[in-house]
C-alpha cells in the first residue's frame, strides 16, 4: 500500500503518517524509487497509534505501548499500570475542568449582563474582591 492507501485505511492524515515515521513509531518498506511500501502490519500499527491517541495517550506512551503490543511476553499488568496512570490523568483534567465550570457558572450567574459598567466577571478575572 502507498501512503494515500494507508491513510484512507488507518483514517491518519499522510502527514501525521509521515510523523510517526519521523519520530520512529513505524518503519514503513521503501522501494527503490524511495517510496514507502506499507504492509498489513503497519496498517496495524497505525491504526493502534490513532486509537492510543483518540483515547489521549502521549507520543511517548503510545511509544511504550506499542513496545508491549509487539512484545508477546509481556505483562498485562504492565499494560495496565500504563492505562491506570494514564486515567488517573484525565480524572484529575476532568475534576479541574469541572472546578473551571462551576467557577463560571458562579460568575456568569453574578453578572447582570445589563448596560452597567459593573461586572463580576471582570472583577474575578482582574482579582479584584467582589465584596
């Protein structure tokens, strides 16, 4: 398969292909006119590195991952720990987007969003008291 094959395939922009190639997470075939060849394994390969990623793991884990899924005697464990800390990530993202959302709610629910110059929100941004 041409990048363009691969791409339509493994649903990856031929750029983010040509990243992953550049940073080493695939190692496409080149023919001797220098294009890449890719196999069904690197279609594989892609298509796990764009699910790692749609489920927001780094380059780096997606790095480690991939080392544990070519590696057939690996732990689960191993696997698990990565995917454990890795939540544990998002659940804090989540608390602090919640906090930003009940924030301005708050702020948003202060304002009277009339034609006076007074306004909550401008006062919380600027660290003003709102007493």
């Amino acid at each position: 398969m041409n990048i363009g094959d691969v791409s339509t395939r493994s649903g990856l922009s031929a750029k983010t292909i040509r990243y992953y190639e550049d940073i080493g997470l695939i190692k496409p075939h080149r023919s001797e006119n220098g294009y890449r060849c890719f196999a069904e394994a690197d279609l594989h390969k892609l298509a796990f590195l764009g699910r790692a990623r749609a489920l927001g793991f780094t380059i780096e884990d997606c790095r480690m991952l991939m080392a544990l899924y070519e590696d057939e005697s690996r732990a689960s464990g191993d696997v698990k720990q990565l995917a454990q800390e890795h939540l544990s990530k998002i659940e804090t993202k989540i608390a602090d987007l919640q906090a930003m959302r009940d924030t301005l709610t708050e702020l948003v629910h202060c304002c009277a969003g009339d034609n006076r110059p007074d306004c909550p929100i401008l006062k919380d941004l600027s660290g003003q008291c709102s007493d």
